[in-house]
C-alpha cells in the first residue's frame, strides 16, 4: 500500500517536470530562455537574428512536413494524453526546436562555455512529449534526425 504513495508521488513528479520541458521547449520558452542567455552573456544582434532564423526555418518547415504526412497523435488514436495537443505528429516540432538550439549553441564558440549544460536538451524535451503522449517514440525520432538534418544545411549556410 505504502508502495502505490510513492509511486503516485513519483509520477505526479514526473508530470509536472515533463509538463514543464515542454513548456520550456515552446515558442514562449524558447523566448524566454534567448532573453535570459542574452542577459547573461550579451551577444551581437546579427548571432540573435542568425538564432531566430536557425530555429524558426527548421520548425515551420516541420510543422509544413505534418501538413503532408498528416501522422495521427496519440490523442487522435484515443489515447488518454496528459497535455493539450493540436494538429498532426511527425516530426515533433518541440523536438526540431530543441535541436536546433542546442545545435545553435554548440557551433557558436562564445557560448560554447555553457554547451555542456545543453547537450542532453534534445533527448529531455522527446522524453517529455512522448511522457505527455503529444507525440510517439517515432515523432521524436524524426524531430531528432530532421533537426541533425537542418543543422547540417545552416550550418554550411552559415559560415
């Protein structure tokens, strides 16, 4: 009996921590978070719009690619999901984001003191959508290697 409290309490944990990766993967945290790196460590306006560029492109031509594979969500299949998801599944948009601002802060050298912080972002954020079931272990993967993908092409943009 005692078990099932603590199991209970651990799942709610982990609830609440997904719920709030995937909140901190959105468009509004990902605002919010551009802002906090700024305050901290100042960068010149051309890097912020090279940012903005390097993961708004990848993730609207994600959300583009849904359009056309048009993958059901767990939600649409019946599923019981535990956030509130809208449109279709693959590749998952979060996951795209994730990478590409990972992938941003690696190749930027003034903000590769802080890359270390930042390299299992990807992996938490897919954890965190497939945990809500927003998205399948395969959206994630696509996220992940749609994302590689894009960082490969801007990356030779780029230089």
């Amino acid at each position: 009996m005692c078990y099932h409290v603590i199991d209970m309490a651990s799942g709610e944990k982990r609830n609440l921590a997904a719920h709030a990766i995937s909140m901190l993967s959105s468009w509004w945290g990902i605002t919010c978070s551009v802002i906090l790196v700024y305050l901290f460590h100042p960068l010149p306006t051309d890097k912020l719009i090279n940012l903005l560029i390097w993961v708004l492109v990848p993730t609207l031509t994600a959300e583009a690619i849904k359009l056309v594979i048009k993958r059901p969500r767990p939600v649409m299949r019946g599923e019981v999901v535990k956030v509130k998801t809208y449109g279709y599944s693959f590749p998952s948009s979060h996951t795209v984001a994730a990478v590409m601002v990972c992938s941003w802060i690696l190749l930027v050298p003034q903000m590769r003191w802080w890359s270390w912080l930042i390299i299992l972002w990807p992996i938490t954020v897919g954890w965190s959508r497939v945990w809500l079931r927003a998205h399948d272990t395969v959206d994630v993967l696509g996220g992940l290697a749609f994302g590689a993908v894009w960082t490969g092409i801007l990356a030779n943009l780029f230089r």
